[in-house]
C-alpha cells in the first residue's frame, strides 16, 4: 500500500502553528514509508475564506521548509486540491446517500432548531437535531425544494449502540450514538460540511492515513458511517495530542501567539521552530534534541509519540533558536539578518516616517528600535493616565485588538478608521484613546506615525505586543472577559 497524508487547513486568519505541527507529522510519516504528503485547502467556508490567506498559509509552510507532493499550486493526478472547485462532487455523493435512504433533507429553521436545542439543555439532555424532517415523503420534499424553501442534507444516524473505531495511538475507541448528532451534510448554499468533503477527498484521494488533532475524535462516528454508507474502506486514523499552553489549556493566541507568521517576523530561525514542533509529543530514539527534518523523516515511528499533553514552552523555543543561531557561519548569520529585515525592501517601508525627522545617522536607531526588533517591557507604570484609568485602558486595548483580528492585513486609514470609531463609541478624545495604543506598539507615549508603524510591524507582532500590554495592565480574567466580550457585543448592536 503506498502511504499518502494530508494536511487541510481553511484559509481563514493567520496560519497557526498548530497546522505546522499537524503538517510536519503528516510528512514525516509519509516521507518516511516512501509515501506522498498533499496540501488541501478546505475552503468551503466562502464567507470567510480567501485567496489572499490561501497564499499566506503556502508562504508560512514553505518559510519552514514543509513542501508538499501534491496541492493547488503544485498539481497532482488527485486534483482539484481545492474544495471550493469540487462542489459537483459533494452534490453528487450527497445525492446518492439520499436516494440510498441515509441521508434526508430537512427544512428546519435556525429559529426552530434553536428552541430545540434550548429545550434540550433545561432537560439535561445532549443537544442534537431531533429527527423532525426524518419521516417527509420524496413528494412533499420534492414539493418544498421546487417552491424554493430552503434546505439542507442531513445524515441518518443509529439511534442506540455504540460506535466503535481504533486509533493508532489510542487502540479501541467507544463513543455512544446518543452523542452523534445527525449532521448536516449539504448546507443551503449548496456547499459541503467538512464532514463530507473531508470524507469524499480523503477517499478520491486515496489518503491511507489521517493523522491529525485529537480535538477530531468526536467526529469520528460520523466519518465512519459515511464511510459505511459509501461502500468504502475508512483511511487509518491517528490522533495526535493538543498542543498546550503551561498551563495545559489548549495552545490559544490569548496566553501564546499562535500565528507562524509571528515568528517569522520575531526573528526565530524556521529550523528551530520545526525542530521545536517535532518535539511536541515525539522523541528521537537516542532523545537527540536538535535535529533536522530529514534526521526526523529517518527515524520517525508513529509509536513514538506520546499521548501527554505537549506544553508550548516559549523559553525553551528561543533557547533552541539560540542553538541554530550561534551554530551559523558568520557569512550565513549575516545572510540571515539581512533577509530577516535588514534590507532594501524593509528599509524602505520604513524610510518615509524618519528621514524629515533625522539630522545625523546616529538618530536613526533611536527612532526605529521598536519595528526592527523588541519594543522596551512596560510596567503598570508606563500606563499611568490623567483622564484614564486602568480598567478603561485594558477596555480599550482589549476593543481594539478584537477589532484588529479581523483585519488580515493592515491598512493605515483603515486603523485610523477604527480608532476614530471607538474614540466615538466610549466618548473619548482620540488623544486619550491612542495613549496606551502608542505605549502597548513602541514602549513609549509618542513615536514615529502610530498606524504606520503597525501596517510595517505587521497584524501578528502587533496583536502580540497588544496583548503583551494588557498582561502588563493585569490581563483579564474569564470573569472580566465574559463582561468585555458584552460590552463590545452591544457596542456592535448600537451602530448596527
């Protein structure tokens, strides 16, 4: 058997790390039995997907050296890698579960389905589709579908029993069918769920092995029935453990950036975060901890990883970064620094915002230190506000960075848009609403042009040093989150 993985991410946000480890896993195995490894983009979310984050995510993969055989942009005899050009298929394989009688179509509302679920939560019940369109006649959906009504595809599933699946890393795995819920298949605008679509490629693909997060356990039952209802052999399963934070939470950009693009742009040296991300549940068999993925490919067993919960130390990354760094020729260190941002094309985003504000070369450091590298560590003190205090400036902080996580790429009149707009809803002056912004961006309260400064800095060094300052401020708590993520809630409502 040819052994063929796959990774699948969606194009939507910044490229997590979490899809690099995935990624690096997936190639090692198949590379290490001979196989292929294909990048799919899974991007059937059109609301939220594009092209510009599909693009990102081949750059970021390929900054760390993780190629793949097969994909959108390199071709292969499984394509299209794109589930947006794959929706006839979808169509056709979900029309066949309906006329063999394990998929239905259903017309519930999401007002109907939403009174459901809440019924079912006072009742102490699993929340889960309660089979109301399960027992409609073909003449009557005929009917409704011509007259335009809206609708999706259902999958049937058992009503007793238990689910039974193995895992390479977990052996027999039971999962009641009381918890399955009967999953939509086609959504009304006629694209697929992932749970169809990520069975149908995984089959037309011959993918022989999905190794992925073991977030997808749960989803297991579903896969397998359409796997059953289909007719075809289910692809070995792997479920690899979570990344997490020190404090074993799952690895979120709340307590850890997250984005492979931030440490890119931080400086790390991409072999030590694949390195790094190789020792996330993995050793190698004599516990070598510096090693390259080709040494990884070499030795690499599936048995070898560990189902402990992996913990993404940032101390113990740039300890290893520091390894490779001072492992470098100095010809090869002094190509890294100049590829890294000290070059032309960097120099000149930068260039416009000092030279009017410089009259020797020696002040160009000064001014420039915080978008070349780290900014200076604030203390609460640095904080310290005539008109503000320290509750309304981690609100505003707060407001603004959710507002900025939308925004893919930074735009300077656009910033100044949102500021402006946030300055209008809390009824600040601009000035007032800028101060801990300039102070969480440069470390200081007045520097080179604020939203300039960030479209150079980038969306990920830039949300990071946001959250940087409000843990400075004293970070907020679940209890205080809940009551921010209200606030910002009913600012949205009023200007809608």
């Amino acid at each position: 058997m040819t052994i063929r993985t796959r990774v699948a991410p969606s194009p939507t946000g910044d490229p997590h790390v979490g899809t690099a480890y995935i990624a690096l896993f997936n190639r090692a195995f198949a590379r290490s039995q001979g196989g292929q490894f294909i990048l799919r983009i899974e991007d059937t979310d059109l609301s939220r997907g594009s092209k510009e984050s599909e693009q990102i995510i081949f750059d970021s993969l390929r900054w760390l050296g993780l190629d793949w055989d097969e994909g959108p942009d390199v071709g292969g005899a499984y394509g299209s890698y794109r589930q947006s050009e794959r929706k006839p298929i979808y169509a056709e394989h979900a029309a066949q579960l309906v006329k063999s009688g394990n998929a239905f179509t259903c017309f519930c509302t999401r007002e109907r389905l939403d009174e459901v679920r809440k019924a079912q939560r006072a009742a102490g019940e699993t929340t889960r589709y309660d089979g109301e369109c399960l027992s409609l006649g073909e003449e009557e959906v005929a009917s409704r579908i011509a007259q335009g009504e809206a609708h999706v595809v259902r999958m049937k599933v058992p009503r007793a029993g238990t689910c039974k699946f193995k895992d390479i890393l977990r052996g027999e795995i039971e999962i009641p069918w009381q918890q399955v819920d009967m999953q939509v298949l086609m959504k009304t605008d006629g694209m697929p769920t992932y749970h169809l679509a990520v069975v149908v490629d995984d089959h037309l693909m011959e993918i022989s092995h999905v190794l992925r997060g073991e977030e997808w356990i749960n989803s297991v039952p579903k896969h397998q029935l359409l796997y059953e209802y289909f007719g075809w052999d289910m692809p070995v399963h792997c479920h690899l453990p979570l990344l997490r934070n020190p404090d074993k939470s799952k690895l979120s950009k709340r307590k850890n950036p997250t984005s492979i693009n931030y440490y890119r742009d931080a400086g790390f040296l991409p072999e030590a975060l694949v390195n790094y991300l190789g020792l996330m549940g993995w050793s190698m068999p004599d516990d070598q901890e510096i090693f390259s993925p080709q040494e990884m490919i070499a030795a690499f067993d599936l048995e070898r990883i560990s189902l402990g919960a992996p913990v993404f130390d940032m101390e113990k990354l740039r300890w290893l970064s520091g390894q490779y760094m001072r492992s470098l020729s100095v010809d090869r260190f002094m190509d890294t620094i100049h590829n890294w941002k000290i070059n032309r094309e960097h120099l000149a985003r930068i260039v416009p915002l000092i030279q009017e504000r410089t009259e020797t070369l020696a002040e160009l450091i000064p001014q420039v230190d915080y978008l070349l590298g780290d900014r200076i560590s604030l203390s609460p003190a640095d904080f310290e506000h005539k008109q503000l205090d320290q509750e309304q400036l981690v609100q505003i902080l707060q407001f603004l960075l959710w507002d900025f996580e939308n925004k893919a790429n930074f735009v300077a009149a656009e910033l100044l848009e949102t500021c402006n707009a946030w300055a209008d809803r809390l009824e600040l002056k601009i000035r007032d609403l800028l101060f801990p912004l300039f102070l969480a961006i440069s470390g200081r309260a007045v520097s080179l042009p604020l939203f300039d400064s960030m479209v150079i800095l980038g969306s990920d060094l830039t949300r990071m040093r946001m959250r940087d300052a409000i843990n400075v401020l004293g970070g907020v708590s679940k209890k205080k989150l809940k009551r921010l993520e209200k606030e910002y809630s009913a600012f949205q409502t009023d200007d809608d």
